[in-house]
C-alpha cells in the first residue's frame, strides 16, 4: 500500500490526512509537539485544529519527523508557509530520493520575498521541481473534513508529478484538477490572503457588500498584475486557485484572514486581532513580501500597498480607505486588455 507523509497537523493537514487514509493509502501524520500528538491518539480527533472531524484509526501519529518521512513516496507539507524553509531542511535528510513534494502552504517567505516553490529549490537542488507539485484553490479544511464536495488544483510544470498527486487525492468528495502553472497557483493562493484581509476590515468597518465586491474585485486585478510581471499566465486567476479561492477566503467565516482583517477594522491591533483568529494568519506576513515584491518590481498594487500601511505604519482603516477612493481615475477594461496583450507578447 502506498506510504504517505502528512507534514503538519494543523487544520489543513489534518483534513488532508483523511482524506488520503479514505483513498486507500497508509498515512502518517506529523505534529512537532508530542502534547498534540498524544491528544490527537487518545481523542481520536484533533479537537484544537479541527474540532468535530473523527480520524480514521489507520492514521499513524508522529512527533519524530525522520520516522514520519522515512519510506514514503508522497510527502505533503502542510505546514505554515514562514516555516516552511526550516522544516523542509530538517526533513531532507530522510527523504526518499523519488518522493514527490507537495506543499499546501499559501505563502510568500518574508524575509526573501520568495514563492515557496523556489525556497524548496534552493534547499533540496531540485531546480526543475520534477517532484515537487502545489495543492491549492477554495477548500476550507472544515468542509474537506467533513466530506463536503470541493475542488482544488495540483500544480507541477511536469505533467505526471501533477497527476501522481492528483490521482493521491482525487475522491467523489474531492475532485482535483492540473495546471501547470506553477508561479500563477502559487501567487494565487498567497495573494488573496491580503485582499481577504481587506474585505473583513471593510466589514470591521461597518461598510457593505458593495465594497467588499469592489475589493475582491479590484484585488484579482492587483493579484494577476504581479503574477503576470512574475511569469504567471493571467488565465490561472480566473480559475480555482485565482477567483474561486478569493471568493471563499473573502467571504466565510472559516478564513482566518477575514477573521483578522474584521478585528482590525472593530479597532484591534494586528497582534491583537491575530491572536483572537489564534491560529496562523497567512496574509499578514505575506502582504509585507507582496508589497516588497511591486516596490521592486514596479507593479501598481493599490489595495495591498495601503493594507500594508494599516498593518505596518498605523495609518487607520477609514484613512486607508479614503486614500483608495480618492485615486485618481482610470479605465478598467483597458487595463485588464494591458495584462492579457503582455502576456500573449512575451515569446
């Protein structure tokens, strides 16, 4: 029976694990602290990630990663993107040489301001990424672990790695699609993090459903002009891992990211309102790679650059706002032809 290794036993992790032990595979499941291993083993359920979710028995409970790694020929890293780095080095050590990697994390690494497809290249050599693949789109791990129908992308540039993982995961309850844009799944998932944190202060704020559209909305349109000048084919965020999960993360309660971004908009600092979500808030680490990454790089990003001011200058909410809706003026569709004529001119 093939051996899989779930890296991670947050919610998503968790959720994931099940959902391979149901497909018929040997799991392993790994958590770092042996407090939460042994209450996952003596509960039968991980009652602080993922509350209500009862876990096949078959699923072997770890806190020692070499154990946990060794012999499987599908590695999954569900862990938060700002550790990714550090535990991929700890694993790689015990990894099977023909293992596929595949990372669930919706991330930028802060610090290098790096997809986390390339700080596993710069770890494992692996420049090609024949075995590493993505896992994204809109799936909550409380609906996953519940069984509730949901589609999600796998991403390689290599066809059969996107189809190892995809057949890995592929249920009636979990249908998984390919892409082979690696760079535009990745940013997909990353950058909507930022713009759910917007939608929830707006709704923090008090303001409606129309500026939570326009938002979301004029989000998409930041996320695809980086993703474009970064490589991405514009396509990709009109699909799952573009618009579908925006859509969720913006607007379900399940989403940490809007969670946090409502108690920064009710007058909570950012530490504050992270430690009220009392789980990993992706988007406000990667909202200060994002903004790093269009000051570098040149890219208008209007939304995330003053959502990066009310994290990380104090500039209020309401200013924030009021600095949006006071720019000056400009044709959206024209701007949206721009993005589709550049990248159809590249080669």
């Amino acid at each position: 029976m093939a051996m899989t290794t779930v890296v991670g036993a947050g919610s998503w992790g968790t959720a994931l694990a099940q959902v391979l032990v149901q497909n018929g595979r040997s799991v392993r499941l790994w958590a770092r602290r042996g407090e939460l291993v042994r209450e996952i083993v003596e509960q039968g359920e991980n009652r602080r990630y993922l509350p209500g979710v009862r876990l096949d028995p078959e699923i072997e409970v770890l806190s020692n990663l070499s154990a946990a790694v060794r012999g499987s020929d599908l590695v999954v890293f569900a862990i938060p993107s700002q550790s990714f780095r550090e535990v991929l080095r700890e694993a790689i050590p015990y990894l099977p040489s023909g293992a596929v990697i595949v990372n669930v994390a919706k991330g930028i690494e802060e610090r290098s301001q790096l997809r986390l497809s390339q700080v596993y290249s710069e770890e494992s050599g692996d420049t090609r990424h024949n075995r590493y693949a993505a896992l994204s789109g809109p799936s909550h791990a409380e609906e996953v672990g519940l069984g509730l129908p949901t589609a999600i992308v796998a991403s390689s540039p290599h066809p059969g790695t996107a189809e190892i993982v995809q057949d890995a995961f592929m249920s009636p309850k979990l249908r998984v699609y390919t892409n082979p844009d690696l760079t535009g799944v990745e940013l997909g998932g990353a950058l909507k993090n930022i713009i759910a944190l917007g939608t929830g202060i707006a709704e923090g704020l008090g303001f409606g459903d129309n500026t939570k559209a326009a938002i979301m909305t004029r989000g998409l349109t930041e996320i695809t002009r980086l993703g474009t000048r970064l490589g991405a084919d514009p396509l990709t965020f009109g699909g799952l891992a573009g618009v579908g999960d925006l859509i969720v993360t913006c607007t379900s309660m399940h989403s940490r990211n809007r969670r946090a971004g409502i108690a920064i908009g009710k007058g909570l600092t950012v530490s504050d309102a992270e430690r009220s979500v009392n789980m990993v808030v992706e988007g406000v680490r990667t909202t200060r790679a994002a903004h790093g990454l269009s000051t570098k790089l040149d890219v208008v990003m209007p939304i995330t650059t003053e959502i990066y001011r009310v994290l990380f200058e104090n500039v209020s909410p309401k200013e924030a706002v009021g600095n949006l809706m006071t720019r000056s003026r400009t044709r959206e569709i024209e701007e949206v032809a721009r993005i589709s004529v550049s990248w159809t001119e590249r080669d």
